[in-house]
C-alpha cells in the first residue's frame, strides 16, 4: 500500500482531478488485473487502446486513472491523473511502487541490432563465474541469481523490470545484465531507472514494421545514451557507422571498441575455427570457445564492460576463456554421420550475412552449405528479399520456409523473399512452406562434412501461427532427424 501522490513523483501532469493523498493498492496497464483500490494506467498501445477500458477499471474496483485524455464522463471519489505520456509515468510510477530498485545494483544496457542477447548473457555468465550475485534481463530468460524465470519481450515493460529488480536487491545481486529493445526504449520502459552503463553493439535492418524510418530506429536507439548520467559509462562499435552517434549528446564517460579502427579496445583475429577464436586483444592472446568475427565483437564488449565495471584485467580474460555459446546464437553439433548441424537465431540481413560469412571462412568449400531460412510474418516485410538474396547468394543449398508466421500466409511471405533471388541461384532454391518438412529435407540432402545451417529462430522453442504457439525447437528437430537418418 501506497499513497498516491508518493508514486506519482517525477510524472509529467497536465492535470488532476481527485485527491492524490488516496493510499492505493497496486498499478496495472492491464485493466484484466485490475482488482480493489488498485491505479489503472491507460496506455495506447499498438492493438488495443487502454483508455476504452477505464469504465471497466473503475468497475473492477480501481480509485484512480492515470491517461493522457480525461474521459467525457468523470465518476464520483475516483482521482483522475492527466498526464503528457502514459508510457513514461507508467515507467516513473513503477520505480516509485518497488522503490527504486535500479539504485540498489549496477545495471548496464545492451542495445543494438544483433548481439544484445549475447553480450547480456554472457556478461551475466562471466560476472557469475567471477563469484558474483547476477541478474539478467534478455530475449531467452530472465535471472535473479540462480533462479529462472521465463522472458516474453527483449525489454519487459516497466512494472515487470522494476519488480524482477526488486526481487534481485532481495537476493541481493550486485549487477544486472539488461537486453534494451528500441521498442523499449520509444515506449519509455527504460526511463526511471539509473544505469551504470550502455552498451551499444551494432545497427542494421530491422523493426521496420514499426519505426517509420531508419533514421528513426538509430535516433530511438540513440536516445538510451542520450539518458545516461554522467558517472556511467557509454561503450560503442566505432567500426559501425552508427557507433559515435550514440556519444553526440551523452553525458557519459565515452569508450570504443573495434577491430577494424583504433579504439580503446580493439582486437585482430589470429584464427577463426569451429572450436573458437584466437584473437589478439590489447596486446594479450585470448581463446575463446565462440565462434566468428560477430562473436569476436561481442567478446570486445564483454572485456571492456567487465573492466569498466571493476573487474581485474588478467581474470577477465581467463573468464571469456570458459564462457560457452548462448543457447540459439551459433549453437552447434556434429550427428554421427559427420553433419555439421548449426542452429542460429539470425533474423535480419546483416546477422545472416555474419553467420554465412562465419562459416565460408571456416569450410574448406569442398562441403555443401545448406541453408533452411524463413521470415516473420507480420513484420518488416522489405527485409525479406534481402534475407533471401543472402542466404542464396552465400550457400550452395537454399530451402526457403515459414518462421513465426503469425497472421500472415507462410506461402505468402516465401513469395515476397523469392524476389530477392537472383536467376544464377534459381536451381539451388527450394520453398518448402512447413518449416519441420524444410528442416527433413535439408538433413536428407545433407552428406558427410556437409553443413546445415537452420536460420531464424535460435532460442525459440515455438511457432506463432494464427495466433496460437505451437511447439517448435530448431535444434530438438534436426538432431531427431539426423539421429533417424543414422539408423
């Protein structure tokens, strides 16, 4: 229980109609959960309005509305709460409720295009490995220490971080590891929080199904630095085009790395294998289990996030040394019949580009490259020619199939990705719409030191079809089939 007023400090009000020295419940955005003395926020979303359903808040036992428009109809001993962005007092309100868990730990973003999930998964790896209580926010889970929960969104929205924060000052977690969506970040789920440091990855073709522009989705990325204070610090990719934008207007302590410029934390690779990478990293030699020159990157912003954070230099590197693959990026194995079977959650054009390229550097070019790839339906639909131009262009076998097609027809979406395929690589593309039937397929095609890459949905252990999620994992899948053809 709380007094209004106290969880309404930091919020932008145009106006107030009611008390705000009313004690209250909870806060909800879902007016499904709303229950007795509860605040209800009115959020436009992007499929439903919540302002149609403040009748049916109050109804359910809510004594005040948070929106940006008051309703027509004001109802008597309810405090109506106007506000400029019901996002971002959504955001300040739930710091407020869990008392401001953020300050309590050290918390870094991850944003960027490809490789949030990595590099927050792995700094949590490493931070635990290094004797620390750690917490992670990503894509694939959510940890508080050893404990797992199951993750929904890149970014949760504000209520849900701030009460798995709470939940680690309760464990008493030191630092926490957080994926930052772009949505996250233009739908305010980032703000009322203080951040130790960001980190910024890379930026390339995506989301946009949702900001208008690419410029858009850059200035939406940017803006997460843009609210750094000033005794955190700002880690960018200065060999992407897009790295030193993110430090035009941070207040942040600035810190670069690259392989391909000078920056303060830089690498070359010396070897490039499918047991791992060799890398030159500031004058020291590193091994690490990860695979590519994507990966080469992640573990530059790994290393320089662990030593800003505190860390020993010298213990940094043995720990990058033990760290394993995330489950979905770059996962692995070889079936008995000497198949290289690589499942990726590659789902743009620059990733499959990177993991394609990672793997013709490796191959001797005497294997088939067979490659199973698909696109989301009911989203960025400008993408998928340019998947398919890739995926055909750097494989020697193409099977084009469905991912989470959602509303959309699979058969549909494989049209607008045929497109992309020049006339050179016509004879080595297939479409199969049923992505298990691709997946057989590309087993069955596949010989000795062939390798099979499946692109797409990495981590994901279901498809969205029609609104309904079936049981689906890339990985489970072609080990089963590759065991079947074995016998």
């Amino acid at each position: 229980m709380m007094v209004l007023k106290d969880i309404l400090y930091k919020v932008t009000i145009n106006a107030v109609v009611g008390s705000t020295s009313i004690t209250v419940n909870k806060i909800e955005f879902d007016s499904r959960q709303i229950q007795v003395n509860d605040v209800f926020i009115a959020i436009s979303g992007t499929i439903t309005d919540g302002h149609n359903y403040i009748e049916k808040a109050i109804s359910d036992g809510a004594t005040a509305i948070v929106c940006e428009q008051l309703p027509e109809h004001l109802e008597d001993g309810i405090t109506y709460i106007e506000v400029v962005n019901s996002n971002q007092a959504l955001a300040f309100m739930a710091a407020n409720f869990y008392g401001h868990p953020s300050e309590n730990l050290k918390l870094v973003g991850v944003t960027g295009t490809n490789g949030k999930t990595t590099v927050s998964s792995l700094l949590y790896q490493l931070f635990k490995k290094a004797g620390y209580k750690v917490g992670l926010l990503s894509t694939v889970k959510i940890m508080v220490d050893n404990t797992t929960y199951k993750a929904t969104h890149t970014t949760p929205d504000s209520l849900t971080i701030n009460k798995y924060l709470q939940l680690m000052n309760d464990e008493g977690v030191e630092f926490c590891f957080m994926e930052v969506s772009s949505h996250g970040i233009h739908q305010s789920r980032t703000e009322g929080l203080r951040f130790e440091g960001g980190i910024f990855t890379n930026l390339s073709h995506d989301h946009l199904d949702y900001h208008d522009t690419f410029a858009e989705y850059r200035d939406v990325k940017k803006r997460f630095f843009d609210q750094l204070p000033k005794d955190a610090f700002a880690l960018t990719n200065i060999d992407d085009k897009n790295g030193l934008v993110m430090f035009q207007n941070t207040a942040a302590k600035k810190y670069t790395y690259a392989l391909k410029n000078y920056a303060d934390y830089r690498a070359q690779i010396l070897e490039n294998e499918f047991s791992g990478l060799l890398l030159k990293l500031n004058d020291n030699e590193l091994w690490s289990r990860l695979i590519g020159s994507f990966n080469a990157y992640n573990v530059l912003a790994i290393f320089g996030a662990a030593e800003l954070l505190g860390l020993d230099k010298v213990e940094v590197l043995r720990l990058i040394s033990e760290l394993e693959n995330v489950a979905g990026r770059f996962q692995y194995f070889i079936s008995e019949g000497k198949i290289t079977a690589i499942v990726d959650y590659a789902h743009t054009p620059d990733a499959l580009k990177n993991v394609l390229e990672t793997i013709n550097d490796i191959r001797t070019k005497n294997e088939e490259l067979i490659t199973v790839v698909g696109c989301g339906g009911n989203r960025d639909k400008t993408k998928r020619p340019k998947m398919a131009h890739i995926a055909s262009a750097l494989s020697t076998k193409v099977i084009l199939t469905s991912d989470n097609p959602r509303n959309e027809e699979p058969s549909a979406i494989i049209e607008d990705m045929e497109k992309g395929v020049e006339p050179q690589n016509f004879k080595k593309t297939l479409s199969i719409t049923d992505r298990k039937q691709a997946i057989k397929t590309a087993c069955q095609m596949a010989g000795a030191n062939d390798i099979i890459l499946i692109a797409g949905k990495g981590h994901e252990t279901y498809q969205e079809i029609k609104g309904e999620r079936f049981d689906f994992d890339d990985y489970k899948i072609v080990q089963e089939y590759l065991k079947q053809l074995q016998k």
